[in-house]
C-alpha cells in the first residue's frame, strides 16, 4: 500500500474552525438542538457574481476545500471526491416546494442546478477549472469514508493529489421530517450534558470538512491515513469483532491504540455501540468524542477527521473532548469509530507522521 | 407604473438573490445584463417565468427578449401593455 499523508485540512462546522491554526481555541458550547454553521466570510473565497446562487452547503464547502488546498499549497488536485448524505438539501426542498405550489408549472432552473447532491464537488471543480475526476459518494451516514476509500485506492493507483471532504447542510423541511420521527432531541439540551441526556434523539449540526491527501509527506502533513473500513448493516455484537480484525490487518491490537475517537450523540438508544467498547476493549485507552461540538450529521465524522488530524499535529488532546483519562505520553495511532443509529458503522486508523 | 418598478425591483433582487443590492441603488434605466446588475442568461430564465407567472405574459419570440430586459423601465413598460393579469 502506498502512503497517503494529510498534508492540508479545511473546515467550516458549528465551531469557529475556519481559523485551522487555531485548533478549537473559542470552542462553543452548542445550546439549541438544530445548530448551523459558523459562517467565514465567504466573500474571502468565492466570486461575488458566483455566490448569489449557492445554498449553504456549497459555499461551505467551497470555502473549506479553498483553505485545505492553500494549506497544502496545491493549485489542482488530480481528483475531486466528495461524500454527502444529504446533498443540497435545501434547493432540493425549494425546487420540490415550487413544483407542488405553481402546480408543476413556471419551474426556474436556479434550485434545480444547484440540487443535485454533486454541486458541492462540482462548484469546487469550476472554481478550480479542474476537469480531473470528480466523484460525489451518497451512502448515508458512510458517505464520507466512500469518498475515503476511493481516494486511498487512487493513491494506491499512483495518484498523487486527492481533495476529498464531507459536506451537509441543514434544510428547514428535511430538519422538519427529523424532528417529525423523533431523530432530534424534544427539549434543547446544552452540548456539554448531551451524553447524560437520558433521552432519544440528538443535537443535529452541519459543515464542510475537506483534506488535501498527497502521496508524499509535506511540512504541513498531520497524519498518515492508514485504512478505513464500512461495514453498513452488522449485529450489534459483530462490531468488536469487526474492529479488532480491522486492527489485526495492521498488525495492531485494541491496546496499541493511544486514543480512539468516538461518535457518541447522547441518543439512549444508539449510544450503546460506543459504551460497549468503552467498557471493553478501550477501558484502558483514553477515549474522545466530538458531536456535541459538530452536532450530528451524515458526514459529521469528517469533523471528527479534522479534529484527530488536530490532535496527531499538536499531540494535544484538549479537556473538554475527553469522556476518560488515561496517560498518554504519545500519540502515535488513532482510531476513530462512527455508527448511524445502529446500522453505517466505520472505523478509520490514523498514524501520526 | 412608479409602483411596477418599485415592485420589479424587490422581486428582482429577491428572485435572483442580488443580496448586494437594495431597491433604491437600481436606476430605473440601469442595465439588467452585462454593466449594469451583471444578469445573466440563467436569470434572463428566471426573468421570463416571472412575467409568465405573475403578469400572465408568454414571451414567445426570444429576439424581443433583449429589448424587453433592458432596464427595469423597459421591463415595466411591457408588462403594462401586455399583462393578462
């Protein structure tokens, strides 16, 4: 397997973290259960003739994948990959409202554009004028690790720049049809108590996380990314299973891990995975998590990417990310875990370079 | 006709999210395209479908356009001898 480094990250999330350098300086304790972004001013990135028409989640990413690419002084990646579980959402829901309202007359070609759930990849693209391979990944709440995998397998190809990211937005009818089935906590619940929430549901969040991955090691790399894995519909006790043959690949056990990061969400009901492996195989590592900074979304884990990549460079692990403390003296390989409501279950290894 | 072109205006910059601008900074013979407020051929889209769907007018030859979108003046004119609603 050819190496693949993180030589530049770039994210816009709930969180002021547009500022890479600054990592989580100003964190902000979330206290609504629908959290939008931290808007960077956008004008510093797009056209103002082009922004007109984005919706959220296009400039987001735009803006993140800009500042990931800069880092890593790269002008044109060889590819673009994108993951999204949503997509544009909210032009989706505007051109599906305005068929339903002008009884499916007087449709403007604006919303539609721009709703397709590759705008985001192909808005970066156009900025860019690269015309190189440009693929967006929708599978759920693993959509981001797709768009991972494939970029491992292009550098693995002799690919040597590859701009991959995760985008969300929030839609007021698709956060509507979630708040509808129960997926979003009843009562606002403040972030830093949303694991001892005792109830179903989670804060829900948006953001764009990108990373410029190059075959070669550069100045600003922050991690190796050693492999990722999906494993999309598995019993809850095949899990631990799945994870320590993942680790045995690598010719590592649950103990060499020196931090695992964790996608915990304070829903009673889905938080269960996480515990279960924070009461075995982990009890002896120390343990982070991230969603009550990002909120939950399909791609939140690309938060958490950004966030272990954070950590890897500074070899700090700030307080308020902790659920335990273990003495880490280095952190050499990370591992985070994510799940879905039971069901998109993905590890991700990383190796600090 | 005053009140049109107010009206043209908001919706104007409401349909095309021209968020730069405000009602009193477009001139009523301001260029729509090119120096003017910059449109382009997707609004001239967006355009078209407006007067269908709020003036009941159907441009069906699309040379007219141009003269039609010159300027917020020309825009009121048209729909003032041609709206069906």
């Amino acid at each position: 397997m050819a190496q693949c480094y993180i030589n530049g990250i770039g994210s816009v999330s709930t969180q002021d973290t547009s500022n890479y350098k600054a990592f989580l300086k100003n964190h902000q304790e979330l206290k609504e259960n629908i959290v939008h972004v931290h808007k960077p001013n956008y004008r510093d990135y797009i056209k103002p003739a082009s922004i007109r028409r984005m919706a959220n989640g296009v400039k987001n990413g735009v803006v993140a994948s800009a500042i990931a690419l800069k880092e890593a002084a790269i002008e044109t990646p060889e590819a673009i990959i994108t993951g999204t579980g949503m997509g544009c959402t909210i032009d989706s829901g505007k051109f599906l409202k305005n068929i339903v309202d002008n009884n499916e007359q007087y449709l403007t070609p604006t919303a539609f554009i721009q709703s397709t759930h590759n705008t985001v990849g192909g808005q970066i693209a156009l900025g860019l004028q690269c015309k190189a391979y440009n693929v967006t990944y929708v599978h759920n709440a693993t959509s981001f690790e797709t768009a991972l995998i494939d970029a491992l397998l292009m550098i693995n190809d002799n690919q040597t720049t590859i701009l991959v990211g995760g985008v969300d937005e929030i839609g007021d009818y698709s956060v509507s049809l979630h708040q509808l089935v129960g997926l979003v906590k009843e009562q606002d619940t403040m972030s830093n108590g949303i694991l001892q929430s005792n109830s179903k549901g989670t804060i829900y969040g948006e953001g764009a996380q990108f990373f410029a991955l190059e075959n070669k090691k550069k100045d600003t790399a922050y991690a190796e990314l050693v492999d990722v894995s999906i494993h999309d519909s598995i019993q809850d006790n095949e899990v631990q299973t799945r994870l320590l043959t993942f680790l045995k690949n690598h010719e590592l056990k649950a103990t060499d891990l020196d931090l695992v990061i964790l996608g915990n969400n304070g829903d009673e009901e889905y938080d269960k995975h996480y515990n279960k492996l924070q009461n075995s195989i982990f009890k002896d590592t120390q343990q982070i998590y991230y969603k009550h900074l990002s909120g939950e979304y399909h791609t939140a884990s690309s938060f958490g990417l950004w966030m272990a990549a954070q950590i890897c460079k500074t070899q700090k692990i700030p307080e308020f990310l902790k659920l335990n403390t273990k003495k880490v003296t280095a952190i050499k390989h990370l591992l985070l875990y994510n799940q879905y409501r039971g069901e998109n279950h993905s590890f991700t290894l990383l190796r600090s370079c | 006709m005053e009140n049109l072109k107010q009206e043209l205006k908001a919706k104007i910059i409401e349909n095309l999210n021209l968020e730069d601008f405000k009602v009193e900074d477009i001139d009523d013979n301001d260029s729509l395209f090119g120096d003017g407020l910059g449109l382009d051929s997707i609004d001239a889209l967006e355009l078209i479908v407006m007067l269908d769907k709020d003036y009941g007018i159907k441009i069906s030859d699309p040379k007219k356009g141009k003269t039609i979108f010159e300027s917020i003046q020309t825009m009121a004119q048209f729909i003032m001898d041609n709206k069906t609603k």
